[in-house]
C-alpha cells in the first residue's frame, strides 16, 4: 500500500487524495492490526477503491476514444 500510494504520487495514475488514503490505512495496518479485529478488511478495502477509480477513468477514457474514433 506504501508502494502504491508513492507511484500514484510520483506518476499521477490516481489522485493524491487516493494516495493519503492508501498511507493512512498501511499506517493503520502497521501500528493497529493487532489491536483491531476488523484491520483484515483494510486491505481489500484499498484495492476496491483503487481498482473502482482505475475502472472508472478507464471506462470514460474508451467511450470518448470510440466517439473520436474513425
């Protein structure tokens, strides 16, 4: 999660607001996993947000290349 929140910083592939959820929640994992019982469910919570906003710009990215298109 560190990881990818420094790529979508450093290559804009997702906004920055995107990135500090992905530090915020690796932060929770890190320090909190073992206190919280639910912290199993912080992980495939980032990567439906991150897969739901690739999802998204890419669907209205291919609509508008198919108008433009020949």
């Amino acid at each position: 999660m560190i990881t990818t929140s420094t790529l979508a910083i450093s290559t804009d592939f997702a906004p920055r607001w995107l990135a500090i959820i992905g530090y915020v929640l690796a932060l929770l994992l890190l320090i909190g996993s073992y206190y919280l019982s639910w912290s199993f469910v912080v992980f495939p919570f980032w990567v439906f947000l991150i897969s739901f906003y690739l999802l998204r710009e890419n669907v209205g990215q291919t609509e508008s290349v198919r108008k433009a298109g020949p």
